[in-house]
C-alpha cells in the first residue's frame, strides 16, 4: 500500500513538474501548414470563412442569412445591410509517443532521473503547452482522438502512468490523420533498420515529426573503469569487458556514429532529431522542440 | 636468536613464513580481481567493440609483487629481526661484571652505564645471572658480591656512580675471589670494564679474572684518557700549572678554566702537550685580584675529579709592600735598599710602593720598611695597629736604627737592641765579616741551606734578654741574631739586623735573601702555624666528576698535622676542609700517580669498545611498511576494478598519504625537535620605508655622528629587522613632529662590526631562536651600556612571555646590573609625557631596569627590558600608515606605544634631568586633588 501511495505522489508530482516547466515557456501553436483533416474546432485559421472567433469579412446580406448575423454597427455606416462572418479555425492535432521499454528505466547515477521518467515530463511538458495554445494532444498507439484541454492533460497522465501503457522499444503502426504532428520521445537504441521502418510508415501518411532521443549521459561518454561486467535489460545478455578504458574512444565513436545516421534518417523524411541526456535540464529541449513545432515562432497568445 | 652477519632474529620461528610464498604467489595469479557489475542498457553496442580488448583473466605482475611484499614485511617482522645486536655471551654460566669506577671512569660513565646496561639485557635475555664487582678503594669492611638476578643487577647497576679517588683492583679481586668461591661460577664470563689506567698489576688483575672464565675488557678508546691537572705552584704573577695525560703520539691541547667560589670563570688558558710526552705546562699570568679569587682550576670539557684542582690560601698571592723614604736612593737606584727588595720579593709577589697608611690602605699583608723610612708620628700608631691585625712587618737595619734605637720596649720592634752598630772585619777591628749559622728548627727559615759566601760586615746587637733567644729566627756564627722576630696580636714584627742593601752585608745579593723573603711573605698567609689546631672538617667535596656539593657522610675530618699528608679515598674524598676562615683544599691530584694506559694485554683478552653501534630494531618499520602496503594494495585493487575515479581517488590518496605521514614508532631516538615558535609578527607587507643605505667605515661614522639616529640590532631574520626598521622609522617620524629632538633615519646595527657609541638608543628584539651574540658582540654591548647608551631589549611575546628568557640570556652574555620592575615614579614614566602602562603591540608586559642607584650613570638605567614588541606598535609604512595591530587594540593602546618611545628616547637623550623639573607643578595638582 505504501508502494502505491507513494506513486500516486509521484504522479501527481510528474504532472506538477511538468506544468512548472511548461510554465516557463508561452503557449504553443503548432505551426500548421495543412492542418490535418479534423473537423476539430481550433485556432488555425483556414482562411476561408467558416467556424470561428475571428472577424474574416463583411458580405452583403443574402437571403437565406439568419438575421442575427446581420451586423447593425457596420450596416448602419452605409445602405446595404452587411452581415459579419469569421474565419474558419480548426485546431492541429499532435501525437505523442515515447519508448515505454525496460531499457528506459536506467540511471548510471542516484542523482539522474531515470530516462523513462525524464521523457514522460517532457511529453506532459510539451503536452501542457500545446493545450494552452489550444492543440489537441493524444497518445500514438492509445487514443483514437485527439483531445483539447486540460482534460486531455490529465487523460494523458493518467495513461502514461498506467500500468497498460506501451512498453515497445518503438512506436506502433497506426494509421494516423493526415498532416498530423509526431514527436517521438525514446532512446533509439533498437538498430536504425527498425527505427527506420517505423519512421517511415509514419511519414507514409504525410506526417511530420521530431524523434528527441532520451539518454543518460554514461550511455554516451561510458565512464566506466578497469574490469566490469556489462549487464543489458532486454535480453541482451551480459558481457565482461577487462579493461573498459581501452574501448571506451571507441565506444564514443560508435554513440557519435549512431546519432550521425539517425540524424540523418530525420532528416531524409524531414523530420527533426535531438538528443537530450538526462543531466541535462530539460528546459533546453523543450524549447528546441518548441522552437521545431512553432517552425519560426509563429507565437500567438 | 639467529644470526645473520648484523642482522639477528629475535624470533626465527617466524621465517617458516616465508615457506608459504610460492603458494601465495601461485593463489595470486590464479584469482584475478571481482569485476564489478553495471546494468547498461546499450551492451548491444559494447558488444561490437569486446572483441578490441583481451579480458585479463590474470592478476597483473606487480600487484603479485605487492601483495608478495606485503607478505615479506609481515613474516620478516613477525621474526623481530635486529641490527647490530650486540653478541652474544660466552658460555653459559653467570656474568661477572668487574667494573673499575673509579675517578678515571667519571670520564666516559654514561658510556659504561649504556654498556653495562646492554651486558645486564643480554644477561637477561639469556636467563644468566649477574656478579658486579666494582674497583673504587673502599675502606673498611666492603660487601662481597654475590649472584643476582639480571633485573636487581640492572639496578644495582644503575645506582653506580665513580668515586673520586683510585681503584684499588687487588682488593676488588679478592672479594670477587670470596664470592666466587661461594657461588657456583661454572662456565662465567667475565667482562672487565676498565677505566683504561694501569695501575702497575694489569697481569695479575688479567690472571685472576681469566681464573673466573673467558675474559672481555671493555674499555674506551686510547686517546680517551682523562688529563689529571697536578696542583700549581706559584712564581711571583704566574700560576705554574702542569698537567699530566697518557703518553700518546699526537699533539694535545687542553683549556685550563679558573673560577671563581661562585664558579664564574676568570680565565681561561690553552695548555699544550708537546706529542709523545706526558707532561704539559702553562703559565697561568693572572692579576692578583682575579687570582685570589680563584677557587678551582679544571680541565675544560673533562669532567672527572682528577682534571680539577682546588685552590686555597696557599695559591694566593699578597701583595708586599714596600716604605722607603723619599726620594731615598732615587738618585743611584742601584744602591737603594728598595732596589734589592723589589728584586727579590718580584719573583714570587707582586711589590707595592707608597708611605705607610697608603699601603695599608691598599691592603698589603707584608710591609718592608728600609732602615732610610723616617717611622715618626700618628704613622707609628697605624703601623701598629696594623700589625695587632695580622700585619707581618719586615724591618731592616741600618744607620739611622742604629742611631735611634730606643732605650725602652718598641712595639715596631721584636728585641731591644743596643745603640750602635757592630762591626765585623772592618779597619778597626780583627774579626772577620760573619757568615750564617744554620737556622734553628723553630724558624721559619728552618730547611733553608745558608751557602757560605754570604758573610755580614755590620750588624745591630740586640740587648741580651730572656726571650731573645726564642725570638731569633736566625743566627750569625757567632750566635748574634741577624733575624729575629715577635708576634705581635695577629701579626708578626721581624728586624733584620743589617741593611737591605749591599752596606752592610752581601745577604742582600744572595739566592738565600729572596728565600727568606719568601719565607716570611709566606707568614702572611697564616699558613705557617697551621700544623696545629682543630681538625679540619669537610666543607664541600668534589665527586667524581669534578663537581662540588655537599660532603658525603661517610667523608671524616682530618687532623691539622696531617693533612699535608693526606691520601684521598673514601672517607677523604677530595674537596674544601677545615672553616670558612682557614679553607684547606684537598687535591685527587696531589695523590695520583701519572696516568699510564693499559697495553700488552694477553691474546686471550677479547677487547671491546664501550660504544656499540645502537640496536637497530626493525619490526615496527617492517609492520609499518606491511600496513602502508596493505593501504596500497587496497587502493590499487579498488583502482583496477575502477572503484576509483578522479573524484575519489583524490581523498584516497590524501588518506594513504596522512597514514604514511604519521610518524612511524621511531626506536632510535633522535635530538628532541624544537618548535620555533612563529614569529610575533607577521611578515610585513609591501610599502615599508626604504631601507637606509648602510655605508662602511667613514661614511658609517660620518652618517651616524651627524645626525642623531635610533639603531637597532640586526638579527639576521628579515621579517624581525624589517619590523624594527619600520618601527624606529615611525618612532622618529612622530618624535620629529612631536618634541624638539630632530632624529635621522634609524639604522641597522652589527654589534659585532659596527661602532655603537654614536648611538644614544639601541633596539634590540631578541628571540628565542636567534642565536647568542659573539663574545665580541656582547662585549661591545657591554661596553656600549657603560658609556651612557640605553639598551632596549625587546623579547616581542605577546604577554610578555619571554621576558624571562630574554632577561636569563642577557645576564648570561651581558653585564647587566640587577634588574627591577620599573615604578610610576620612574623618570622613564615622566620623561616627556605622564605614563602609567608601557603598551606596545601587546599590553601588560612587564617593564624591567636596573635597580635606580644615583651613583653609576647617574642614575639611569642602561638598559630596558620587556616584552610588548614595541617596535610592532611603532612600525609605519611608507605612507605613515600602521603595519601591525596593536593587541587588544585601539588607537589608544598605539598612541600610548608611541609616547613610551617619546619617553625612552628623551631618556635616553636628556637621563634624568627631567626626573623631577618638567612635570612638577602638574605632579603636585594631582596631589593636591
């Protein structure tokens, strides 16, 4: 019982945590080229009339016009009797996804948070952001539908802790709307031939999306000394290594590789990707990926 | 115990140990290291790079060789090995120790005492028991040894001290014999820790302890003999001092001390021993005052009684005096009466000339009178005052006697005598001149040999009395008396009855003449009557190291007639008998025969050293080395499994490094470190005044004569002397503003080369590190203090501690007076500003001078004493800016500081010539309130 008391804490204590760090930044409107084909009601504009808060345009009444449309101020400035529309807004939707396998529960240090839990406060983050910009957040693999509003914040929570979430090394194949956004939070450690195949099926479906690899800072600089057994957590068996020192150049030549070629892979589907290790304040990627979605700060309040 | 060459194991079980190493050393290679464990969730890409490196399976080498050290130390200490441990004893049965401790061992005794120490350890060691026989002549019934266990000889051993007199072997072997006749001696040995002198039975002593078992004589190196210094004699101003030492090839010097009764030296002299000879001599010239003060005279760095003789009435020297009349004889000096007296009393003591109540105002025991002194007036009753005293008067006839002796009884005389001369073998009569009888047995010229040529032409006739005979000291042929004497009160009246030149008689130019002189000189020493009286008790002996103390009970007076006669030994030990008034002194040396050193011992005779190299024990270095390398061995494993970054291997390595820095059990022991304490003063910063150019010679004289200077003494530690440069710097800085005295620049003062008079003030902080001034130095000083400089010596302790320090080594190198603490009514409180307190960077020191007594230097203390570091509360920068805080502080407790200095210069400057003028009416205010 005390066990589960005391996650309940952690819980609540990882949403605190991430409402804190969102509330460093403004809110986020995802930059929508082609929102994707909800009929969600949102804040991008469609430049078209339609549904929406914003003034578009004045027309000439027509028949057929509910009178209540009719704008007196602005028809009583001349004859013709106009009636005010707004433009159509609809909301961008942002799925997001991260690496839920055993490998992520890892920290070379007491100090360091766990991976695992260093990209869950960044995808609450993230997620609390875009809510207040008014986006609709949902969890690839687990929600059909996005969803706006605080609401969505909690159900996010709530699904990210629970026992059934996802615990693949990387995301499932769903379909997924078009012109949809992905961000992807996980350490990419599977081989680049899975996460390619994974990340391509979803850019078959014209999404866009960022991978921000989650690692803790031994994974990369493997500060290890002298003998030592290497114990790995996905059935990947142990290996003893006599002097970790003289393979450690190459160790770090090898992580260097590997960030090359899944930098690459991003960009070839024109995506983004970026690493963030757990020492690490989380501030600095959340505003990258902020930088990334808002794509030249398009900020609006 | 096992032997190897110097190193010996005290438990050589233990090196079965080492048996054990091959399979430490197999079980070592074969047991790499535990690995530590990580869960490292990219191993996948590890893996792609474990085929690089070859996993060690095997302990690296030299953590094998460590660990195999580690083992060594540990099982080498465990066997306690030892080096230089002293041999083994021969044989299996008791030790005997045959221990000459007599005055000839006080020589080397810590020496003997560490060696029969380790002989009684070894002893124990090997469960022996112990015989201790010692050598010193004892009277009476003496203790026969007997077979101890090694602890009670240990501390037998410890309770033997020398004795200042002779061994007597022959004596200390038939008690061993006793002994050894009563206990079970099977398989002895028997060690002979000789004193090194032959005593004329080397062999038979050899014989008979070689009788008892194998025999090993420990003895000092040869040149090590002790140098017995024989009691001087003394010829006119010099003390003949000879000393006698073992015969040896080379050339020797030895420094002969005198001091005086409170041991304070008076000289000290070099005495040479020319090579191969066993005699040296030195003329000790002293001047009589020092001379009768001395009480002993020791070989310097000798400490045995032998190289120390006791002085006492009859090594010191009376001054004679001598009475001619005025300008008598001045105009041919070489027939003046005086002239032949001086001649013949210069040899042996020193002559002194004036009139009569001026030499007995100087003190002369002995007064010559030539018959030319016109003895009239309040003279006479001086005189014979003088003699009722213990004055000895020597009168001579002639001429003028002749005319005017006295019909009735003269107390300047000792006989009456008859008006007119009596001639012998002039014109007018047919005898021929007289030569001398042999003296009578009472006379003090008794042994003295008259040689025949001595014949006496003139001569006064004493009247014929009863007594006359008893009172005649010597005789003519004829049984006229020539001399005679009378004891007057505590002195004596002697009459020769001829002239003291060549008129008369040739007495005068004969070796006799300076004899007889000698003889009576020698009444004045109050020695003549000293064969009688009561016995001579001991008033301080010396022991057997040459120091004096209380006699001990066993020592015995001695009969006045014998002394002369005396042996030391044991219930005579050598020392001061008799009474504070009559001191005779018993000399070891007068009854010590030269010094030989044993030689041509048999073969047989194993011959030691007294000096072993020291027992060098290395078990707690090896246990300490096991545990460093156990310290070592653990790091390093903790660094090949990677325990160990840099973060932690920081602390590690201090850790091991302050293990290593704990002083290891040190056996030997080594000179007792002294702490210097830090200087008060902290080094002084950046901006002090710029040093005074120091110029030589002329320019010195001219740069410090010109200008009135402060000086202070160099004492070779920069931070000291620079703060006392600041310090007088800041002091004449603010004595310019404040008062009328216009001082240059202080300077930096070498007592030993530099000339200190120009100076009125000298700053000297004395530490307790720095080492003593030179004997010219301190001179210097002295003089310096004499001629009206003031001295101020600053110990610079906080509290004043120290002071005592620094007063103890002031007195000891300098001339200081008695000092006192200084009072409100001092001058110095009142010199220029009314003080109560004399601050400086610290406060409540106390403040010494000399105790005030108006008749030397007015008055004024030479020199000042304390503790509060003035100097520190003076010192200034070159802005004028303090460089040390005043403790407890405040700028009250500086400007007290500085107006002490004010005080001290203007005393220094004007003595006490403001003592009562300056601040009287402001004095009698107070009062009044």
């Amino acid at each position: 019982m005390a066990a589960s008391r005391s996650e309940d804490r952690d819980r609540a204590g990882l949403r605190h945590q991430a409402e804190a760090l969102a509330s460093t930044l403004p809110a986020l409107l995802v930059a929508a080229d082609r929102v994707a084909s909800t009929v969600s009601q949102g804040v991008h504009g469609r430049r078209r009339v339609g549904q929406g808060e914003t003034f578009w345009q004045f027309r000439r009444y027509q028949a057929g016009d509910s009178v209540q449309d009719i704008d007196w101020r602005q028809s009583a400035k001349s004859q013709p009797v106009y009636v005010r529309e707004t433009e159509w807004e609809a909301a961008q939707s942002v799925w997001l996804w991260r690496d839920g396998s055993p490998s992520m529960d890892f920290r070379s240090a007491a100090g360091l948070p766990l991976k695992r839990g260093r990209a869950d406060l960044l995808l609450l983050a993230l997620a609390s952001l875009l809510v207040r910009g008014g986006e609709r957040v949902a969890l690839l693999g687990q929600d059909r539908t996005p969803r706006a509003g605080r609401a969505a914040l909690n159900h996010l929570a709530a699904s990210l802790e629970a026992a059934s979430s996802p615990t693949a090394s990387l995301p499932p194949r769903v379909a997924l709307p078009r012109f949809a956004r992905v961000v992807l939070f996980g350490d990419f450690l599977s081989t680049l031939d899975e996460i390619g195949d994974a990340v391509r099926t979803l850019t078959g479906t014209g999404l866009r999306g960022h991978l921000v690899q989650v690692l803790d800072p031994a994974e990369e600089s493997l500060p290890y000394d002298g003998r030592a057994v290497f114990e790995g957590v996905e059935g990947d068996g142990d290996l003893l290594l006599g002097r970790v020192e003289t393979v450690r150049e190459d160790y770090r030549r090898l992580v260097a590789e590997r960030h090359a070629a899944l930098s690459d892979l991003a960009r070839s589907v024109q995506w983004t990707f970026t690493t963030h290790h757990t020492d690490r304040p989380p501030e600095a990627v959340l505003l990258s990926l902020y930088l990334a979605l808002a794509e030249g700060g398009k900020l609006t309040r | 115990m096992l032997e190897l060459g110097p190193i010996a194991f005290l438990s050589p079980l233990a090196l079965a140990g080492l048996l054990v190493l091959p399979a430490i050393w197999l079980l070592l290679r074969l047991t790499p290291p535990a690995p530590r464990r990580f869960v490292f969730p990219p191993v996948r890409l590890l893996r792609k790079l474990a085929s690089v490196e070859e996993t060690a399976v095997r302990t690296p080498w030299w953590m094998i060789l460590l660990r195999l050290a580690l083992a060594v130390a540990v099982i080498l200490g465990a066997a306690h090995p030892l080096l230089f441990a002293p041999a083994a004893l021969q044989g299996s049965g008791p030790l005997v120790l045959f221990v000459d401790d007599g005055w000839a061992a006080a020589a080397r005794w810590p020496a003997r005492a560490d060696f029969l120490a380790r002989q009684i350890d070894q002893a124990e060691r090997q469960g022996r028991p112990v015989m201790i026989e010692t050598t010193a002549r004892r009277d009476g019934q003496a203790r026969v040894p007997v077979l101890e266990s090694p602890a009670e000889a240990r501390r037998r051993a410890a309770a033997l001290r020398p004795r200042p007199w002779e061994t007597d072997r022959a004596a200390a072997l038939e008690r061993l014999a006793r002994a050894a006749a009563a206990a079970n001696m099977a398989g002895a040995q028997v060690i002979w820790v000789s004193d090194g002198l032959d005593d004329g039975a080397v062999d038979d002593t050899v014989r008979a302890l070689r009788a008892l078992g194998p025999l090993t004589m420990a003895m000092a190196a040869a040149g090590a003999a002790p140098v017995v210094l024989m009691p001087p004699h003394g010829e006119g101003a010099v003390l003949k001092v000879t000393a006698l030492r073992v015969p040896a090839p080379g050339v020797r010097r030895v420094w002969i001390q005198a001091l005086d009764e409170q041991g304070q030296p008076i000289a000290r002299e070099g005495l040479d021993f020319a090579a191969d000879t066993a005699e040296g001599k030195l003329d000790l010239e002293l001047p009589s005052q020092l001379r009768n003060r001395a009480a002993l005279l020791r070989v310097e760095d000798q400490a045995t009684a032998g190289g120390v003789v006791l002085l006492d009435e009859r090594w010191r020297r009376r001054p004679v005096g001598i009475s001619a009349a005025e300008g008598g004889g001045a105009a041919q000096p070489l027939l003046s009466e005086t002239y032949y007296l001086d001649r013949a009393l210069q040899p042996f003591t020193e002559v002194l000339r004036g009139s009569v109540a001026d030499l007995i105002a100087r003190g002369v025991t002995v007064l010559a009178l030539t018959d030319s002194y016109n003895l009239e007036g309040p003279a006479r009753g001086e005189l014979a005052a003088w003699v009722e005293g213990g004055g000895v008067l020597l009168r001579f006839a002639g001429p003028r006697l002749a005319r005017e002796a006295a019909q009735g009884e003269d107390p300047l005389l000792p006989v009456l005598l008859r008006r007119g001369d009596r001639s012998l073998g002039g014109s007018l009569s047919w005898g021929q001149p007289a030569a001398l009888a042999p003296f009578p047995d009472a006379s003090p010229f008794a042994g003295l040999d008259p040689p025949e040529d001595v014949r006496v032409r003139q001569q006064i006739l004493a009247q014929p009395t009863l007594e006359l005979a008893e009172r005649t000291w010597a005789r003519l042929r004829d049984g006229t008396p020539l001399v005679t004497a009378r004891a007057r009160g505590d002195g004596w009246v002697v009459l020769v009855h001829t002239t003291a030149n060549t008129a008369w008689s040739n007495l005068a130019i004969s070796g006799l003449f300076v004899d007889m002189l000698r003889r009576v000189v020698a009444l004045s020493h109050g020695v003549s009557g000293a064969a009688k009286g009561p016995p001579l008790a001991p008033q301080q002996t010396l022991d057997a190291f040459g120091d004096l103390g209380p006699p001990p009970p066993e020592a015995l007076p001695i009969a006045a007639a014998d002394f002369a006669d005396t042996r030391v030994g044991p219930s005579h030990p050598p020392g001061v008998y008799g009474t504070a008034a009559d001191r005779r002194a018993l000399n070891l040396s007068a009854s010590l025969q030269a010094p030989r050193a044993i030689v041509d011992l048999p073969p047989a005779v194993a011959v030691t050293g007294l000096v072993a190299a020291p027992e060098l024990d290395f078990r707690p270095w090896l246990l300490v080395a096991a545990l460093v390398l156990a310290l070592v061995d653990t790091l390093a494993s903790l660094a090949l499994r990677g325990h160990l970054r840099a973060r932690t291997a920081g602390p590690a390595a201090l850790g091991l490094l302050l293990v290593l820095a704990v002083p290891a059990p040190a056996p030997a022991q080594g000179a007792p470190e002294r702490s210097v304490p830090p200087a008060p003063g902290v080094a002084p910063p950046p901006g002090l005044p710029p040093p005074a150019a120091q110029p030589a010679g002329e320019d010195f004289l001219r740069a410090a004569s010109l200008t009135t200077r402060l000086a202070y003494v160099v004492t070779g530690d920069p931070v000291i002397d620079d703060a006392s440069r600041a310090g007088l710097f800041g002091l004449s800085g603010l004595i310019n503003r404040r008062t009328a005295i216009e001082l240059g620049e202080p300077m930096g003062i070498d007592p030993e080369s530099q000339d200190l008079s120009l100076f009125p003030l000298l700053y000297w902080p004395v530490t307790a590190d720095q080492p003593p001034p030179t004997a010219l130095a301190a001179e210097r000083i002295n003089e310096f203090m004499r001629n009206s400089g003031v001295l101020l010596v600053d110990s610079r302790q906080r509290g004043g501690e120290g002071t005592d320090l620094a007063l103890a080594r002031m007195e000891r190198l300098l001339d200081v007076p008695p000092l006192v603490p200084v009072t409100g009514e001092h001058v110095l409180s009142r010199s220029f500003y009314l003080l109560k307190s004399y601050p400086g960077r610290w406060a409540g020191g106390q403040v010494w001078i000399t105790r005030p007594d108006a008749l030397v230097n007015d008055g004024v203390s030479p020199i000042v004493v304390g503790g509060n570091d003035w100097a520190g509360a003076w010192a200034v920068d070159r802005n004028h800016r303090p460089l040390f805080a005043v403790v407890p502080g405040g700028e009250r407790q500086r400007e007290l500081a500085y107006r002490f200095g004010v005080n001290l210069v203007m005393y220094a400057l004007t003595g006490n010539y403001k003592a009562d003028q300056v601040h009287l009416p402001a004095i009698i205010e107070r009062l009044g309130r």
